[in-house]
C-alpha cells in the first residue's frame, strides 16, 4: 500500500468517526416504549472496530514517515517544516492585512495612523512563503505516492 493511499483511508476513517459519535449520541436516549434508530451496541462494535484500524494505520504512517528519507531529511521533519511555514504564512497574512488597512481621517484635527512597516517588503515575504510551502507540499505529496507503507 502507497502512503498516500494509508493517508487517504486515515482520513476517510477520521470523518466516518466524526459520524459515528454523532449516531451514537443521537441513539443513546430514547423515549420509553421506543426503539433506537440504530442499534447503539453495534454502532459501539463499529467504533471499536474503526479505533483499532485508525491506530494500526498512524502507527504505520508515523513510521514510514520518520524512516523515509528525502535528500537526507525525513518526511517526518519535512512536515515539520510544512506545518511550521503554514503557521507562518497565516500569521504574516494576518499581520499584512492589519498593516495594509487604510484607516480614514474625517478632519485634519484628527490622529494620522502610519504602518509600522513597509507593506510592499512584507508582501514581498508573504509571497516567498507562500512559494516555499507550496513547493514543499508538491514534494511531500509526490513523496506520498512514491512511498510504500512500512509494515513494521
């Protein structure tokens, strides 16, 4: 199996538990004389069921990726990387939004508001991240479907 189809199953599982607690929630009380929609014992079989394959298959994903080298890096710490730049991007995208806001004087009297920085060199940055982290994804996603899932 590909990592990226390990990937793809993980978060497929993920979603089906999402819904699974709310199927379990919504039969864990009915009005007495009724019956549930759905049988909270065989929901309950089912989400042990989805747990036990979820952890088999981070703890294979976890480490093909550690054990997975790309130019002497691990896709582990490629990640890394990836999640620590999108962090950054977001925080940079926030803080140029803020300093690129005009703010309006109605009178002369009034206090003039200044960036305290140069918005078009922090735009310049944000959109050298913004390549960075792009690239980077291409090349762990490429590393996804080039990878074969370890075993153990």
């Amino acid at each position: 199996m590909k990592l990226a189809t390990a990937l793809s199953e993980r978060a497929d599982i993920q979603r089906r538990l999402s819904q699974l607690h709310t199927r379990l929630n919504n039969n864990a009380k009915v009005q007495e004389g009724d019956e549930p929609a759905e049988d909270p014992k065989a929901l309950l079989k089912e989400l042990d069921a989805l747990l036990e394959r979820l952890e088999w298959l981070m703890a294979r994903i976890n480490l093909t990726n550690s054990r997975t080298l790309a130019d002497g890096v691990t896709v582990t710490e490629l990640i890394a990387r990836r999640d620590c730049l999108s962090k950054r991007l977001n925080i940079l995208r926030g803080f140029l939004d803020t300093a690129s806001e005009k703010v309006d004087r109605y009178s002369q009297k009034e206090i003039k508001i200044l960036s305290t920085v140069k918005v078009s060199q922090l735009q310049k940055q944000v959109d050298a991240v913004s390549k960075e982290l792009r690239e980077l994804d291409e090349r762990i996603q490429g590393l996804n479907w080039t990878t074969e899932l370890l075993e153990s």
